[in-house]
C-alpha cells in the first residue's frame, strides 16, 4: 500500500507537468494545421473532453482505489484473472521507452536556449543548416545534453513524490505559466494575431475528413499522457479525498489551454513572417528559429523564453515516464529507490545514446531497421500501438473487470447517477471501439 505521498494541489500540477510536453507545444499546433484550423481544434475539444476526462477518471480511480505499482493494482483490483490481468500493468514501462529518445529532444531543446543567446539562424536555410549537422553529425553535444537530461531526472526521482516530484512541479508549472504569458501577449500585440485566432476558431467543415477525427482522438490521448501508467501510478499516491472527476476536469482543462495558447503563439510568428507551418521537429527546430530571428532583437529574447519553457515541459514529462518503471522495482522487488532508480535510469541512458547514434549520419545504417531509424521505429511502435492498447486495457479493466459497486461508491457521490451510468456506457463500449479504430488507422492496417 502507498500512502498520500502528493498535497492535493502537488497532484495537480504533478500530472499537468506530465501532461503538458512536446505533444502541446509542438504536436497540436501542426496537425492543427495539417488537418484544417478550426474544425480540427473543435473535434480536438471535444474528444479530449469525452475521450481524455473519461479515460483520465478511469486512471485516477484504478490509482486511487489501487495504491501501489502499476502492475500490482491490475492484479489485485481484478475480480477474476488476476494473473492475466498483471500483466497489463508493464504499460508502465512503456514511458521508459519513449524517455529514450524524449530525452535526445529535450537535449535539442536545450542546444537552442544556447543557440537563442549566442545568436539565431537567420534563413530558412541556415536553420535547416544547424539542425541538420546537429542531428546528423554532432554526437558530442547531443550526448552531452542526454547526460544533462539524465542527471537532472534521476536526481529529481531520488527524492522521492514529494520532494522530488511534487516539488519540481511546484516551482517549473508556474513558471511554464509566466512564460508562456509574455509570449501570448506579446503575440497579442502584433497584427497577425488575428488571423491566427481566426484561423484556429473560425471551423470549416469542408476541411473535415474522418482521418482528422481519428488523429485527434490519438492527440487527445497522448497529451494528456494517458494508456501508459504515468497517471495511474501519480494517483496511487493521491489524497484519500481527492474528488477525482474534478481533478481530471481541471487537468484536462490546464492541458488543453497549453495546447491551444501554444497554437496561437506559434501561428501568429509564422503568419506575421508568411511562413510555412512544417511538420513535427521542422516546426521547433527549423521554422521557428528564424522566424525569431526575423523580429530583431527582441525575437532572441521571445526564443530564449519559448525554448525554455519547452524545456520545462519536457523535464516534467521526463520525470513522469521514469516514475511507474522505479515504483514496480521497489515495490515487487523491495529495492531501495537509489537502486529502482539507478537501473532505471541506466537503461533509458544507454538505449538513449544508442537512438542518438542512430540519427548520425555516420552510423545510421547499423541502427537502420527496414526504413525507419532507430528513433522513429521507437516513437512509432510506443505512440501509435503500444499507448493506445494501454488505453484500451485500462477501459476494458475498469469496465469488465473490477468490482462495479467499488467504482459506483466512488463516482456516484460526485457526479451522480446519471452521469456515472453514461461514463459506464463509454468506457465500456464507445472508448475502446474508438481506440482499435486509432491503431488501425494509424497502423496503416485499415484506412477510414
Ligand atoms: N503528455 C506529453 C505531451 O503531451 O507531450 C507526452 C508524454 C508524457 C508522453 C509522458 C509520454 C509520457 F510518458
Ligand atoms: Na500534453
């Protein structure tokens, strides 16, 4: 049993600062664009609401009535196949995987709080330039960075939930907030912002195909760091009266107004500068680098501020992925958190270096599997399949397989009897047909 290791509010922010990551920052604003502006954002909005509280609810209740690692919750709180059912708690390790080459990015991200103080790209092409040697030539600054990464995440879990966790949350949250406060009013400030709003409210349906719906679902579950055991391992040391439908509403607000402040930001620079909204790593790492540039002085300045509260968002997340792995070692194993975290951290190091060999040009045929490096065969294996069955292991759990009177004792009182029979009905039926459309689709398997 795990006792209430967070304050009500240090939950909060614990998984807000999971939450809140590169899927915000850089993901929402360019399939944003990729799949239409408003109506993609409207989908988006709504699916988080359905899909992300429901399944977040889910997790805080599996966490909360379960109080211990990941992997001994699903087996005791399962009614029947208790040794079956175990099995489905090694989800947590799949946020270790993904930290891997997570953490090569946020090394990048700290390269360019380097690059926004010694000086910015000033075309497309040099941006291009320098992110390109750096990703495919320079193993000593990137190894250097994935050494930072490390060292900062492991000295941060050493210290446990509450003065680990909890306390890097506390302080970095509210500075993410601050920053991206300057950023937004600034945007405000410049004309284009307009056009940026318009562009993410203004909805048009034209623009919507049924593949946009099924990426905003997968967006919604990613960013609000769902399927993987993170939220469900936070919540095993929740406050015994933490009223858990609130607190999912409010977590899934933060996140969305992250995302969508982000977007706004991001679209007003590159509209005020007619520049192009790139896919993925293009976008942080190419385009908006010299647009910053483009706004003289006070746009190395507006990048330092972006790319660091990048890199906030990132170490929080960082700090989330490692968590449910150390927790199974020292409660299964009874290993001190020194040593739960030193193997853990040892393993996403040392595969970490190898994704970051695998982008250097140099090497990139050892690490080449068919056609995809290293690092994308990771992100593509853990995002589009591994966390959505996360997700729909958690559904199917928590609607078939735990004590039903358990969960009514604990939803009724807060959101009543209605609304607890219509979250029943989701999670048991619409979420996880939902979900085997997102792996299908994404997959390739079966295109809608
Ligand atoms: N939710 C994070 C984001 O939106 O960037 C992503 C994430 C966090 C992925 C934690 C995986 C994870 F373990
Ligand atoms: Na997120």
């Amino acid at each position: 049993m795990i006792s209430s290791r967070f304050s009500k509010i240090g939950f909060i922010l614990a998984a807000v600062g999971s939450a809140v990551g590169l899927g915000n920052i850089w993901k929402f604003p360019y399939v944003t664009g990729e799949y239409g502006g408003g109506a993609f954002v409207l989908v988006y909005l709504i699916t988080a609401l359905f899909i992300g509280v429901f399944i977040l609810i889910s997790e805080l209740l599996i966490g909360k009535l379960g109080r211990n690692d990941a992997v001994s919750m699903f087996e005791n709180l399962a009614t029947k196949h208790k040794k079956l059912w175990k099995y489905a708690g090694f989800m947590a390790f799949v946020p270790l995987i993904i930290l891997t080459y997570y953490s090569v990015v946020i090394g990048w991200i700290f390269h360019y709080i380097s690059i926004s103080l010694q000086g910015l790209p000033h075309t497309v092409e040099q941006s291009t330039e320098v992110f390109m040697t750096l990703l495919t030539t320079d193993i000593q600054t990137q190894l250097f960075y994935h050494t930072v990464v490390f060292v900062l995440v492991t000295a941060i879990i050493l210290r446990g939930i509450k003065g680990g966790i909890e306390k890097i949350n506390k302080i970095l949250m509210p500075l993410l907030g601050i920053l991206l406060g300057i950023l937004l009013i600034y945007s405000i400030s410049i004309d284009s912002f307009s056009n940026a709003f318009s562009f993410m409210f203004n909805p048009d349906f034209s623009k919507l195909s049924s593949e946009a719906v099924i990426v905003a679902i997968g967006q919604a579950f990613y960013t609000l760091s769902l399927g993987m055991g993170i939220i469900i391992t936070y919540a095993a040391s929740l406050p015994k009266d933490s009223n858990i439908v609130k607190s999912s509403i409010l977590i899934s607000i933060i996140d969305t107004t992250v995302a969508i402040v982000a977007g706004l930001i991001i679209f007003t620079l590159l509209f005020d500068k007619g520049a192009e909204s790139t896919k993925g790593a293009g976008l942080v790492f190419i385009s908006l680098p010299s647009v910053f540039y483009e706004f003289g002085s006070v746009g190395s300045f507006l990048a330092l501020l972006f790319f660091i509260a990048i890199a906030f968002a990132g170490i929080t997340s960082a700090v989330s992925m490692i968590e449910p792995a150390v927790e199974y070692f020292e409660n299964r194993f009874n290993f001190s958190r020194i040593k739960a975290t030193m193997i853990c951290g040892i393993l996403f190091y040392l595969v970490g270096v190898a994704v970051l060999l695998s982008n250097i040009e140099a090497y990139s045929e050892v690490f080449k599997i068919g056609e995809k490096s290293l690092f994308d065969w990771l992100d593509f294996v853990c995002s589009t399949i591994l966390v959505p069955i996360g997700g729909i292991l958690v559904v199917v759990f928590i609607g078939h397989y735990m004590d039903k009177k358990e969960i009514e004792n604990e939803l009724i009182p807060v959101m009543g009897e209605f609304l607890t029979k219509f979250w029943f009905f989701m999670v048991r039926f619409i979420i996880p047909i939902a979900l085997v459309i997102v792996i299908l689709n994404e997959t390739g398997l079966f295109k809608f």
